[in-house]
C-alpha cells in the first residue's frame, strides 16, 4: 500500500499544464503563431446617422486617392454603440470602441466612414465604396492631425505588441458631397478600340437607382492638382499638361470571361502576383516580372479651365462638380508594378483595359463592373447596366 | 467420509468458491470447460466430464449446468448424485420446474435414502454402475478431490466471502443454453449472439475493467470496424464502417434502453456518460444498420450499454484514480437491497487536456474558460431500483444527474467548444408478462462556447437547454405457427422541445414510430428475422409531417451448434438535427471582424439513407476457446447532410442586423447528391488461450467510393483504409493482472472548411492530410486481500503522440493510478 501511495504521489507530482500545440505541418492555419490586434475608439463629431466602417490598409498600400491600396480587412461600429440615444442634430462627439483582430506584425493605417444611407456592402465593387452624405474619418495624429500609422510591434519574446487605445475621428469637415463617379462612355458603345492613334472618349456621370444602386448624384470632382500649394498646377511627369483630380488608371484586365479581374492581379488584393504576364520594356532589360500594364490616359479638363481657377488664376482648393469629362487615351502603355516609377513598355499590350477613376475624395469607380455581366457571371440582386461592360480594346 | 462423498462435496463446495479465483473473460472459459465436459460425458467419461462442468460451474454458475449434470448422472446409472444436482437446479426455480421435480421424485423413490441438497448420503456404487471409468480416471479424481479439499480449507480459512450467485433471483433468460452469449440489443430481447441478426460484438464489464481505461470511446477501438477519432480527452467522435466526423451523429449510444443521443446537435458525449464504467455490466455493439429497431440516428450502429441489475455484483465499490496531467476521479458503488433491489452510485473526474491549442497570454486570443487547461471535469450520481411484484411483473425507476464540463468540435468554421452544465435523466420501465412500457426523460443544460475567440471579435458563446419525453410500448409474445415465431411489436412516441441560443426561440417537434418484428425459426437451424419500423418526423416531408420507413430481413442458419452464417438487408436512416433543421448562426470571418457567415438550417432536408447488404459469420470453437466474427458489408449511402458551399446573399440582405456583420455568405444544410458506397470486411477473434489469458485481435478494411463524379470525396478519404486492433487480458494465478491493447489505424485526408489563409473572406475546403497512428493501451493490477482491493497502473495513448483529426488536440500519454476497493 505504501508502494501504491507513493506512486501515487510520483504521478501527481508530475502534474502539469497540458503542451501548447506547436502546429504541425498542414495545421498552421489552425493553431498557427500568435497574431495581434489593434483596438481604439472611433470619435465621431456629426449630426449624420449610421453605422460606422472602419477598413484597415497597409501603410505601404495606401487607399485612394493616395494609392490604388485595398484594404486588408474591416470592422462595424454599430450605429447603436456610437450614438446610441442621441438626439437628432446632435453633433457630439460621440465614442465607441471598435477592434481589428488577428492582425500580425505591422504598419497599418485606418479609414473609415459614417454610413449615412446603409448602402454600403463591401463585397462588391459597385457597392463597396462611400456615397454622398457618408462623414469619412480616419485615424490620424492628434497633433499633427496627419494620417497616422498605426504599428503592431513585436516584443522581446517575438509576441506582437497589440495597438491599443488607437482614436479613429470623424467628422462632417469629411462629409461627401457627391456619390461616386459611375459614368458610362457617351455614344452606346460597348467597346473602343485602340489602335496605334490616340483616342478621345467622354466619359458622362450615370446616376443608377436601381436595386441596391442608388447613387442619384454622382459627378465628377474636378480640380488642379496643386500638392505644393503654390497656386500652380502641378505637372509632376513634365508634360506640359496640368495635372488634375479626378485621375483616372487605364488598366489591362485579365483575359477571360470575368471582366472584374485585372491582369497579374488573380486573387484581387491589389498586389500583383508573384507569376503572370511579363512583357517587354522599352527601355529596360525584360525582368519577366509579371507586369502591371496601364496606358497613358488622363483627362483633358480644357473647357473647365477657367472655372478651375480663382479671379486671380490660382488653383481653387475646392473641386468643381462635372457631369461630363473627356479621356484622352494614348497608344503608349506602362508597367506601373512600381506606381512611382513605370516603365514604358516596347509594344501596347493585346487585350482588353479597364477605366477606373479615382476622386479627390477618394470615392472611385470602376468600368467594366458588376453590374455589366452576363447574367450567368452578375451577382444575384445586382442590377444590369449595360454601359457598365465598356472595355477598352488593342489589337 | 467416504471418497465419493468427498469427492462430490469437494467437487461442488470448490466450485461454489471458485467465483472469487481469477478468469479474464468468465463466460469464455466456463463455456470451454462446458463443452469440453460435455464431450467428455458423450464419450463415457463420465466423472471426467462431471468434473469440467463442475468447473464451469464454478467460474460462472449456471442452472443449467446442474441440469446437465444431473442427466450425465441419472444416465450413467447414479441416480444419488442426480438427485443432488436434479435438488440444486430446482431451487433455482427453472421454468421446467414440475418435470424436473417428478423426475427427482422418481428418482426418490429408485433411491434407498433420501438424498441431502449438499452431499448424498448414500454411498453410491458407481465403479460397479459406471464400468467405463478405469483405474487411473478413479486416481486422478481422487487426486482432484484432494486437492479441492485443500482448496476448500484455504478458502474456510479465508474472511467470508460472497454468497453463490445461485443465491440471488435467476431470471428465465439465465436458463438458455449454458454459457452461450447472449445480446438483447439485436432484437430487442434475449438471445444468443449466434442468432443475432446483425454483427454484433459484445465487451463484457470485465474486460472494461481489466482494460483500466475511463472511456467507452477507448473501449470500442476493440470493436472490428469502429472508428474512434479522439479530439480530446472528452471529446471524441465515434462511427461504425466509415462517414466518421466532426460531430459524428450515425451511431446510436443507449444506455439500459435510453439514447444518450443529444437530439439538439446530434452528438454523442462519449466522454462524460452519466453513468461510470464500473456500473456497466456489458456493451453490445451493433456494427451496421439499426433503424429497424431503433429508428432515427440508429444509421451505421448501436452501441448498447446495459448497467448492472440493481442488486447484483459488489454491494460496495470504491474506486479512486490519480494521474498526470491532473486526471483525477472516484466513484462509490452500492448496490443491494432484497424486495427493492437498488444500486446507487456516485463519480467524478476530472483531467487535462492532451494540449492546449494556444498559449496563455496571447495578444490576439483569450481563453473563454476559467482553466484553459482543463479538458474534462464530470460529477454525477445516479439510483436505479427495481422492484418485482411476481416472476412476470416488476418495475424499475431510475435517475441521475451529471454536471459536466467537456470540450466539442463543432462543424463548419467552428472549432473547439466547451460544453458546462448539467445532464439528467430519469426513467421508468414496467413489466407486464409480454408487455413492457418505457418511459424517459433526458434534460441537458450547458452553457456553450469556443474555447478560444479572438480578442475584438464578436462572441459565439450561447446556451442551450434541452428537454426529450420518451414513452414506448413493447408486446412480445412466442407462438408456433409453421415453426416457432417471436413476435414484437411496439410503439412508441417522443417529444423534444429544444431552446438554445443558435436556433432561436423554444421549438419543438413531436415524434413518433411504430415497429413490428417476427423472428421465424422455420426448422431448427434456419431462423429468418423480418423487421419494419416506420417513423414519423414533423419535417421530413419538405417541412411537413413524413414517414421514415426502416425495413429489415435477415437470415441466420446454424447448421452446427456453434457456428451462424448470417445474411441481411436493411435500411436505416438519420433524421435531421435541430441544428440542420433550424440552425441560424452568424460565425465571425477570422480576421474580418466585419464579416459573418451565415450558416441556416434547412427545414426540407430528407433523412440520411442506407442500404445495407452484409454477411457474417460466427463461429466458437469451445474447447479451443476461440470465437471468430467475420463480417463483410455493402452499403450504398445517400443524402447526406451537409453544409453547402457559402453562396452570396443577395445584397439587400447583405448588412446582418443581429451581428452588426456584413455576411459574406451563407452557407445552408442541404442533402448531398452524391451517392456513397461503402465496402468493407471485418475480422475479429477471441481466444481463451489459457486459464486467465484472453487474446483478441480484430481488422477492418474499407473503401469508400462515391458512385458520381467528384472532384474531392471528403467521405472516401476521411475513411481509414484499414484499422486493426490487438490486444491480450492476462489474471495470472498470482494475483497480477496484466493487459495491453493496441490500435493501427491508416493514414487519411480530411476536406474541411476553413477560411483561406490569405484572404479569410474566402472559404476554402482543403485537404488535410492525417498521418496514420497507434494507440497503445496497458494496464497492471495486483489483486489483494481476496480480491477486495485491486491496485494497477494503466498507461492510455502510449503510443507516439498524435492528432485523430487535423482539428483535434495532439493527443499524448496518460498514465495514472488506480485502486479499487469492494468491501
């Protein structure tokens, strides 16, 4: 019996907390290394109602109208949790906690929106964008009340140092005036055709009211760029042409049925993939690195000119609101892999090309879209809008 | 005294002690000393054959046996000693009762003295009468005889020890053929494993304790074809001849009669059963369809525990348990009582889990449990009763409660929960001559939970409180017609009213079935068993009150005593689940705290379907102490109930107002069109290999195929090829008790849902491959004063450590101790 009791006591003695599963091959996903989380309060200074977006960005991927950067991921603040009670008018500022979770090491920036009219629906990209009445905010430097870069560390034990107490301000000093661009190419046409010559086409702003479109007010927000705010235009690639927002991306999509997916670009996160199309360029080596190709394009803002202007010529600091504008296309494409240095490429690549134009505000849109496909491809309960499936052609 | 007179009172004085020596499996070896005695009584070795019943006798009494030895005696011309035994079977009260008593009678009256029930007075002549026993027979029984003698002063010396089990009441199903094992499962009734229609495996309460393992799932790994998937030390997934999963839901678990099948999800907590091993008397294992009996969920198989009687075995059992990893338990059994026979008992345990799926303190996790190392934690109780009126009528209450704490891995995106609260159960059975009445109640309580959600996503904790009325009527009744029929019929009627957190507000639905069954034993060794059960579900007609129709035949033929070939066809289904039915959760994107998945339930899901084709054979050599089992199956499955892909909502749906999430889409339970066929053969033998040593070893092959095309089969690769199980239980004459057993299982591929690592918006089914693994079992027991205590040492998963699932914990070694005392 003493033998028992003492084993006994030797089994208990070895007593302990069970292992922590290390992962093994095929299961990081499950039980992977451990991730971090960025926590804070949304401040939200405005009399408009709705719930709150909240959508995390690589810092080195900015969103529009900075970058072409999508987001990462996004989170809800409940219209409930931020204003709960609250009088209508009622400006606040109003707080609510808001989480990104299971994020892992790195720099991120936060932007969001007031939803004004619960229109918003991230997983399309007819919808997945603010519309006019929506308060924007972002989370930016107290101080400085630039953007701010929110960085989830690592510690000395390799654990992620989780962002905490991170404020995200809103307020009506952001509010949109306009819904997003949606335009159609005036004429009908369903496709243009670059070949070797340059090409105008005009682009018309489309309210569509349809289904779960309704953006009544969409216009193009047209203004000099003027980063230096000197009160010249900026032409930043020397030209001779002014620079103006909107801008717009010309981009070759992939070849295939589904129009909505950009070339080098298959699982759509906006980071080109590590294989795909490389082409020729004109002045460099070929790194047969998959290339993003663009054409030259921009618009051509002319007739709008003197209304872009002040009484003493200088740059207006607040865009004009344009129902029509006027893409002129070049014969000449770019790898834009590098946005900050593109690369001619020797020949315009074949295929087809998509219009995307990028507002001051950040709002874009996107031609072709969803609401252009073929039955068999469109969303069940998206509209079709046919001017929505224009491409640009080269052959 | 005289020789003979020694002789007989030795031979049955021994025998009467023998119970307290050692035997692995008792039945097993009394049934080999039957036969072989039995053999030798046909071939005139009279007192040689007397002496092997005797023997069996001893290991396990049986009235049946003082039968056969009062007709060797009556036979062989002794008619003394036959009346002794002739006596002894008759206090047993035996059905035969007043043929048995005018044969004694007459043989009062051929006998010059009136025999006592104990020894004969008379001297019997039986050298004279009994010309075939030669010299050397006299000298060796002579030689037994003292040696018994020795046997009987050792034990004389010994504390009292229990009385004789012919003391206590015998029922009418004791007095079938001696030894023969019997299962009740198979047909609802007592009958011998050999005409059982179904394979049927039967692990007797003694080889669970002589295993030292403290869970069922554990123990079924013996049974050829079954397929245990551990997740964690309470959480394991049990199925019989493939389609195992999480949440596996196609085997029905009854315990004395009574499913402990959770009806709301569809699952079986095989690891806090509300009543403790030590209670259970024997399992019985239907491997293959069961609907036509059992009905609903009955699908791939029946596992049958059956408690011991209330006031049979140890008036009093204590057992204690302490292990690493903080595996810790006790129970107290009492059992007893004369007109009102009860057994009550009380448990606990407790232990680790195998590992933990996240460290503490991590950035991005927070365990939702207050001990994230724990992985199981059960106090229950339970008080059963009985109480006979006459022979034909009795009744029996019984009840118990479970407070639990146990893990569960769920389905689809969801993974380890927690399940906290109670079970209870109480329940009711009447006998009357042919008709029996049952009624039950199971209640479950738990507050449910993922172990572990991330820090800033929205919770998924929710509870559920389940309440099933049960209330089923059987008639059976033998007549002859054309040979001898049983006939049973019954109806029966369940109501479950279910409230929890993922399906909504209180709902309930109303069961009912009825099932008829005749087995036909057309000439003696062909019986043919016809079954048909029909269920009605409120939901099985696309959302409306349907029938479920459960046909079965079988055919058994016995053309030797020992050996059945065995032939059926059936079908079973599984109905749906409150959760496939009605289930209507938002399950968070990991990493998108904006987004959901909804996952619905279906109101118009047909039942799973299977129809089964098998054969089997069943053979017990006796003498040699060998049983072979060996089964081979074609089962051809349809509409399985499975989650859907994630399809979009349509995006006026798209903002989810419950969960403040934008659904990414939602996922549906539907019934897969696919058909599956599965084919297999299993292989199980038994052998008595010697006195206390019993050697097992079974194998299963299986392939899972399915009929149209795929591209991947979830089902066919999930399902281990082969799976082989081995093992040995040894009671050496020293007091030591020895036993292992092993389990090999191949390598499968497991297609879960899962969010793709690069984007978690989008849901992915990937392969994940499962490498092949062992589970190694042991135990070490030394048996102290008169067997009241027993100290042993039990190693559970020795083997190397692995994962039985890509989801499930990694699992690794137990080793603890026990010890167990009966007063």
């Amino acid at each position: 019996m003493m033998r028992l009791m003492l084993m006994m006591a030797l089994l208990c003695s070895a007593c302990e907390a069970p292992p922590v599963f290390a992962g093994e091959e095929g299961d990081e996903r499950q039980k992977g290394p451990a991730l971090g989380r960025i926590e804070g309060q949304v401040i939200v200074g405005t009399a408009t109602r709705g719930r709150i977006v909240l959508f995390l960005y690589d810092a080195a991927r900015p969103p529009p109208p900075v970058g072409t950067g999508r987001p990462l991921t996004f989170t809800v603040v409940s219209r409930e949790s931020v204003f709960g009670a609250a009088l209508d008018g009622d400006t606040g500022p109003f707080t609510a906690p808001f989480a990104f979770s299971l994020r892992g090491p790195g720099r991120y920036l936060i932007r969001g929106f007031v939803d004004s009219n619960d229109d918003f629906i991230p997983w399309y990209g007819v919808t997945a964008d603010t519309t006019q009445g929506d308060v924007g905010g972002a989370a930016i430097d107290p101080v400085t009340r630039a953007s701010r870069v929110v960085e989830i560390g690592v510690d000395e034990a390799g654990l992620p140092i989780p962002a905490l107490d991170v404020p995200v301000s809103f307020s009506d000093a952001a509010k949109l005036p306009v819904d997003r661009p949606i335009f159609s190419v005036v004429g009908g046409m369903e496709s243009v055709m670059l070949n070797g010559q340059p090409k105008v086409i005009e682009l018309q702003a489309t309210p569509i009211n349809e289904g779960v479109m309704n953006q009544p007010t969409p216009a193009f927000l047209v203004r000099f760029v003027d980063d230096n705010a000197d009160g010249v235009p900026d032409d930043a690639n020397g030209d001779g042409i002014p620079e103006v927002w909107p801008r717009v991306v010309v981009r070759k999509i992939q070849t295939g049925p589904n129009p909505l997916i950009d070339e080098n670009d298959v699982d759509k996160n906006g980071i080109v993939d590590a294989v795909g199309e490389s082409y020729e360029h004109s002045n460099a080596p070929d790194d047969d690195q998959p290339d993003v190709v663009v054409l030259a394009a921009g618009f051509d803002v002319t007739e709008y000119a003197p209304a872009l202007v002040d009484a003493m010529g200088r740059v207006k600091t607040t865009p004009t609101a344009v129902p029509r504008l006027k893409l002129v296309l070049q014969p000449r494409a770019f790898d834009a892999a590098n946005p900050t240095a593109p690369q001619p490429i020797r020949a315009v690549p074949i295929g087809h090309y998509a219009i995307t134009v990028i507002q001051q505000t950040g709002q874009t849109w996107r031609v072709p879209n969803e609401l252009g496909l073929e039955d068999a491809l469109r969303p069940v309960g998206l509209p079709l809008v046919s001017s929505q499936s224009f491409v640009i052609k080269v052959q | 005294m005289s020789s003979r007179n020694s002789r007989v009172r030795a031979l049955f004085v021994a025998a009467m002690l023998l119970p307290a020596l050692v035997w692995a499996d008792a039945r097993v070896e009394a049934r080999r000393h039957f036969k072989t005695g039995m053999a030798l009584i046909a071939d005139g070795k009279l007192d040689d054959g007397i002496s092997e019943l005797l023997e069996a006798y001893g290991i396990r009494p049986h009235p049946n046996v003082l039968f056969n030895i009062a007709r060797a005696y009556e036979a062989g011309g002794r008619p003394a000693e036959a009346l002794v035994f002739y006596n002894r079977y008759l206090d047993a009260n035996p059905p035969d009762a007043e043929k048995v008593r005018e044969i004694a009678l007459k043989l009062e009256a051929q006998a010059p003295k009136k025999v006592t029930p104990i020894a004969p007075a008379e001297e019997p002549r039986e050298v004279k009468r009994a010309p075939q026993v030669d010299e050397a027979t006299v000298k060796r029984l002579d030689a037994l005889a003292e040696r018994l003698e020795r046997a009987v002063e050792k034990a004389e010396a010994r504390v009292e020890t229990p009385a004789p089990a012919e003391n206590k009441p015998v029922a009418a199903d004791d007095f079938g053929v001696p030894y023969e094992e019997t299962v009740v499962a198979a047909s609802r009734r007592a009958q011998a494993t050999l005409d059982a229609p179904n394979a049927i495996t039967v692990i007797t309460g003694d080889e669970i304790r002589a295993s030292g393992l403290v869970s069922l799932a554990d123990i079924l790994r013996r049974v050829p074809g079954a397929e245990v998937m551990t997740m964690g030390l309470a959480s394991a997934n049990v199925s019989f001849r493939g389609f195992n999963q999480r949440i596996a839901n196609k085997v029905l678990l009854l315990i004395d009669g009574r499913p402990e099948y959770q009806d709301f999800l569809g699952v079986t907590l095989w690891g806090v059963l509300p009543v403790g091993l030590e209670e259970i008397e024997r399992v019985e294992v239907i491997r293959g369809p069961g609907s036509a009996l059992y009905g609903a969920n009955a699908m791939l198989g029946v596992v049958n525990v059956i408690t011991r009687a209330p006031g049979s075995g140890p008036n009093a059992e204590f057992n204690a348990m302490a292990g690493n990893a903080n595996l810790a338990g006790g129970s107290f059994v009492a059992s007893g009582g004369d007109k009102v026979r009860f057994r009550a008992s009380v448990g606990y345990q407790q232990g680790d889990k195998y590992t933990r799926d996240y460290a503490n303190d991590r950035p991005d996790l927070i365990s939702t449990s207050d001990d994230p190392n724990l992985g199981l934690r059960s106090a229950r109780g339970n008080l059963t009763a009985f109480y006979a009126f006459n022979k034909d009528y009795s009744i029996a209450l019984s009840a118990g409660v479970n407070r639990l704490y146990t893990e569960l891995y769920a389905l689809g995106l969801l993974r380890n929960y927690t399940l906290d609260g109670l079970g209870g159960y109480a329940k009711f059975d009447f006998t009357g001559g042919p008709v029996k009445f049952r009624f039950f109640w199971n209640h479950s309580n738990f507050d449910a939970k993922p172990q572990y959600e991330p820090i800033g996503q929205r919770s998924l904790a929710t509870s559920v409180d389940t309440n099933v009325f049960d209330g089923e009527a059987l008639f059976q009744k033998e007549f002859s017609l054309a040979g001898t029929h049983v006939v049973a019929i019954g109806l029966s009627a369940r109501l479950k009213r279910v409230s929890w957190g993922y399906i909504g507000p209180l709902t309930q639905e109303v069961h009912a079935a009825a099932f008829v069954q005749d087995e036909w034993r057309i000439i003696k060794p062909l019986t043919l068993s016809a079954s048909y059960r029909i269920d009605r579900h409120p939901l099985l007609d696309k959302g409306k009150p349907g029938y479920a129709q459960s046909p079965r035949v079988s055919l058994v033929v016995r053309p030797f005593e020992s050996h059945a070939f065995r032939a059926s066809f059936a079908t079973a289904f599984r109905q749906p689940t409150f959760l496939e039915s009605y289930m209507d959760i938002r399950t968070p994107v990991p990493g998108v705290t904006g987004a959901s998945v909804l996952t619905s339930g279906n109101r118009e899901l047909r039942p799973e379907r299977l129809i089964s084709f098998e054969v089997g054979y069943r053979g017990e050599l006796p003498q040699l102490g060998i049983t072979v089992d060996l089964a081979g199956y074609w089962n051809i499955v349809n509409d399985l109930i499975v989650l859907s892909a994630v399809n979009p909502v349509n995006p006026a749906d798209a903002f989810d107002e419950p969960s403040q999430s934008f659904l990414l889409g939602r996922s549906l339970f539907t019934n897969d069109a696919q058909e599956y066929t599965a084919r297999g053969a299993e292989l199980g033998v038994t052998w008595n290999a010697t006195k206390g040593l019993d050697v097992r070893a079974s194998a299963a092959f299986q392939s899972v195929v399915a009929n149209g095309r795929v591209s991947v089969c979830g089902p066919c690769t999930q399902a281990p090829a082969v799976k082989v199980n081995a093992g040995f239980i040894y009671r050496t004459p020293v007091n030591l008790d020895l036993s292992a057993d092993l389990s090999f299982v191949t390598s499968t591929i497991w297609v879960e849902r899962e969010p793709s690592p690069q984007d978690p918006t989008q849901i992915t089914n990937p392969q994940n491959p499962l490498a092949a693994y062992t589970v190694i079992n042991a135990r070490v027991g030394y048996r102290l004063f008169n067997d009241k205590v027993t100290v042993a040492v039990v190693g559970s998963q020795l083997g190397p450590s692995h994962q039985e699932h890509p989801f499930g914990n990694n699992v690794n070694r137990r080793v603890f101790a026990q010890l167990t005392v009966q007063p």
